[in-house]
C-alpha cells in the first residue's frame, strides 16, 4: 500500500505491506498544494515520488492508495476544485505506472495528520499552522469542520505567512514613526538588500517585496526571521509570535474542543520543536488539552491506507 503528504512546501510518499511492518522505501518532490500548483505539475511530481517508491513488477500488488493533500478540501462536496485536481493527478501518475488499487483516497491534509497520532484515532481536534493555518475537527477518520483555513489573502491567521507579513507591516511602522523599534527594520533590511541608514529606499524595498507576485510563499520565507528576532528579546518580534497563538487558539476555540480528547498539531510552527508549540499548548491548556505534534502526515496517510486493507489484507 501507498501513502502520500502533498504539502504546500513538500511532496512525500511512502511504500509498505499492508500487513504492517516499517516502511520500505520513501521519496520526495517539490509542492503540491492543488491549489496553488498546476495540475500537470503536480500530475508529474506525483508520477516521479510514485515511480521511486514502487518496487519492480509491484504495480499489480499495490491494493491501497491513500493520499492527503494541501488545498483539498472536504470530499464531496460540491465543486471543490482542489479534490477534483487531486484526483485526476493521483490517478493519471499511478495509471502512468500500471497501477489501478482498489482502493483510492483523496483526503485533506489534516486528515492524515490526524491519522499520524499514536492508534490512528478516528476522532478530535488537528491544527495546522505552516505556510497557511487552520483548525479541524476529525469524525471517523473524516474532516468533519474547518475553523479558517480561509488562505493567505482572507484568513490563515496565524500562519508562517501572517508572521512573516506582520513583520513586514511592524517594521514598516517603525520605519515612518508609526511604531515603536524594532530589530526587525534591520534584518528585514539585510534579507532584502537595502541599506537601513535610508529609510526611504528601506520602505519602498518592504512595500515592493510585500506586492511580489509570489508573495504568499516568498514572504513566508521571512517567517524564521521574525522567530529569531523573538528568541533575541525583540518585544516587538514577541508580540507577534504572541498573537499568532492566540489567533490558533482562538480557531481551536471555535470547533468546541472537548476535555482529554486528541489534539495533533502539525507543520513548521506547530509540530516537534515547532516555535509557536510552547504558547499554544499554554493556550489550549486550560481546556483540558495537550497537543501531540507530528512532523507530517506520511505517517497518517500509510495508517489510513493500511486501515482501509481490513484485517487479513496482505
């Protein structure tokens, strides 16, 4: 069986028995958000991680495909453009290698995160919080409800993108008299070549970086910059981190989180060693919760493809 993290920063698949047992072979590509890809971008990065991890002549054995991706969205409903998308590349790469599984998932990414927790439970809270964020609920191993996820331009507060173009916006503020200092205006200064000695050149530099066609993933890359300016004693870098864990907490909030029950979270803020974990889970402490961080979804996707096997599958 086959499974598959289509990330917004990475593309991950993992080969194993369905019986169970280690995972035999793993590979990698560039994105696969459906929603930010291309379709025959995606359809050939999926052929390329498909075709390292099969082994020879293992395309009539491969029984169970499960496949979580960035942008997918909530199977079945309508017009989700991003399961469509999804579909059609995950099925074009397999055809590719002669592959037809009987089994065949298209899930969204938090579904296979939650799935990566310890006995695969089919139900609670998973919180993403990357390049985009949101908040999901788990009902039976399906996305139930969403709590933002809303994209970088309406929503995902308190992602590595609003980080990044808070930081922006702070040090801009600083740089016209707006907001207090803050060793943001230098460093953002360096990252996009201007001399901090002229403010002028610095601002227009920060506006134009800002308005960058590709915005969304090149002003993340900014994030760890604020980060570090935080761990550096930057009140004003702190503030933020501040801010972008009570928004997570406040998209938690509004699934109505119920005392004990799973909480994964997953992504470069949120996962093992992730730099907003420790004020998240002081956030959702209070309602009974402890988070379980994940690295990704691969794990979860192998789980849940092994799951749909059944007991005695081979």
């Amino acid at each position: 069986m086959l499974g598959i993290d289509g990330g917004g920063s990475g593309l991950r698949a993992a080969v194993a028995a369905a019986a169970g047992g280690p995972v035999l072979a793993t590979a990698s590509a560039g994105a696969a958000n459906v929603r930010s890809v291309p379709e025959p971008k995606l359809t050939e990065r999926l052929t390329r991680v498909v075709g390292r991890v099969l082994p020879p002549g293992g395309a009539a054995d491969l029984v169970s495909v499960v496949a979580g991706f960035a942008g997918a969205g909530i199977p079945g409903r309508a017009g989700d453009r991003g399961q469509h998308v999804a579909l059609r590349a995950l099925r074009t790469a397999l055809g590719r290698h002669g592959c037809a599984p009987p089994h065949l998932r298209v899930a969204a990414d938090s579904e296979i995160a939650f799935a990566a927790a310890p006995g695969c439970p089919p139900d609670g809270l998973a919180v993403i919080a990357g390049t985009g964020a949101a908040a999901t609920r788990m009902s039976g191993h399906r996305l139930a409800a969403t709590a933002d996820g809303c994209g970088w331009l309406t929503g995902d507060d308190g992602s590595g993108f609003w980080i990044a173009r808070e930081g922006v916006r702070r040090a801009l503020r600083a740089v016209d008299g707006r907001g207090p200092a803050t060793l943001l205006v230098a460093r953002l200064a360096e990252a996009f070549g201007t001399p901090v000695p002229d403010p002028p050149s610095l601002r227009y530099a920060l506006v134009d970086g800002a308005l960058d066609p590709s915005a969304p993933v090149r002003l993340a890359r900014h994030c760890p910059l604020v980060v570090r300016a935080a761990a550096d004693g930057d009140a004003v870098a702190g503030a933020i981190l501040d801010e972008a864990a009570d928004l997570l907490a406040e998209s938690t909030a509004a699934l109505r989180p119920r005392p004990g029950e799973p909480l994964v979270t997953v992504g470069g803020l949120l996962g093992p060693r992730g730099p907003l974990l420790q004020r998240f889970t002081a956030r959702v402490a209070g309602w009974g919760l402890v988070p379980y961080p994940v690295g990704d979804g691969l794990a979860g996707a192998v789980a849940l493809a092994r799951a749909a096997c059944g007991p005695g599958a081979g």
